[in-house]
C-alpha cells in the first residue's frame, strides 16, 4: 500500500533559511517529497530554489499563507500524495518527527495528525500560552474534542483533507478550519514533537 506524503513549505522571504530547511528535510526525511511555495517572495528565496535545483512553485505576487497553502495542496492532489503536511520554510518544524505523523495517520486512520508540543508536556503558564488555552477551551466546547496543541502548524492530513483543501476557498491553515473540519466528522491525532525557535524570517 501506497503512502507518498509531500511537505509543503510556504515560504515568503526565506532566504536566510530555505536552503538549511530543504537540507535538512532531505536529509533526515529522504523519503519525504517536498514543493516550496515561494509566495511572491521580494529576497532572493527564488535564486535558492533555483541555485539549488530545488522543486518549487514560483507564485508571482504575495498571496499569503492560506492562498500559498493552498497552492501546495493542489499540486498535492494533481500528483496522488496520500498525505501532505505543512512545514515551515524557517527551522521551526523538526523532520526526524514527519515519520511518526504519517504512522500515527496510518494507524489511527486520522484526518489530520498535528505535531505536537504539549501531548507529554503541560503548557507553560504565560501570556504567550493564553491564546493557545483560549483556542483548546473553544474547541473542546464546540466540537467535544480536545487539541491540546492547536496553534502548531506542522499538521499531515490524508487524501481526503487535501482534497478538501485544494478545492474549497474557506479553509485555511489555521485553528478556526481545524476546528469546522472537527465538526464535520474529521478525525483528529496529536504526536508529541519539539521544536525548535523561529530562525530569521518575514512571515
């Protein structure tokens, strides 16, 4: 049985990192195909996708992440992936964990696995955490379900959400679709994951 998964890597003005991040990825997820969407960028994150021979869509403006998203999820169905998941283009996201995702969907017949942070660990109690406790009580509330992590944006989904992705305009990679999605019968997993501070980016 097949199980090709694609990272789609949105990338506006990554230049600093791109060319760490797709090292890395191929490095330590080799069987992991990826596309970087290059949303418009002004930098020179176009002359690294071409310097280095990297496969990547060319977007000519700034479209944004839902749109770029979007853009990637569409190739995702145009090519039969089986899964897709988002991976920031800045160092963020970790790939030694994308193989625990994609198993973790295959196991539990998940929709939508979301990596992680706090599945082991507790929330720290900050204001930078409120947000992400407002968001979990929402969900809980509106769906029954709890995401312990739902701001994390290294999610895999299955066939079945990238088709719903590449053909509909309202959804989007954030907490407010994975929530609808929950409450119209998508199945959701979490993995626990680390990962790593924001390396130089614009967005």
């Amino acid at each position: 049985m097949s199980n090709r998964l694609l990272a789609i890597i949105p990338a506006y003005n990554e230049e600093e990192c791109l060319k760490d991040t797709v090292t890395e990825l191929c490095k330590k997820a080799p069987d992991v195909d990826y596309i970087v969407i290059n949303d418009g960028s002004t930098d020179e994150t176009r002359r690294v996708c071409i310097d280095n021979g990297y496969h990547f869509i060319d977007l000519p403006v700034n479209l944004g992440l839902t749109l770029g998203f979007q853009t990637g999820m569409k190739y995702a169905m145009k090519c039969g992936y089986d899964h897709a998941v988002q991976f920031d283009a800045d160092g963020q996201h970790r790939p030694e964990y994308l193989n625990a995702l994609l198993e973790r969907a295959i196991e539990d017949s998940s929709d939508i696995v979301i990596g992680s942070r706090y599945v082991e660990r507790r929330k720290e109690h900050t204001a930078r955490m409120m947000g992400s406790r407002l968001i979990t009580a929402l969900i809980k509330l509106t769906t029954g379900e709890e995401v312990r992590d739902p701001t994390s944006g290294l999610r895999l989904y299955n066939r079945r959400m990238i088709h719903e992705f590449a053909t509909r305009n309202d959804l989007s990679p954030e907490p407010e679709s994975l929530a609808y999605l929950m409450r119209n019968g998508a199945k959701v997993s979490e993995v626990q994951v680390e990962m790593r501070e924001r390396q130089a980016d614009e967005g």
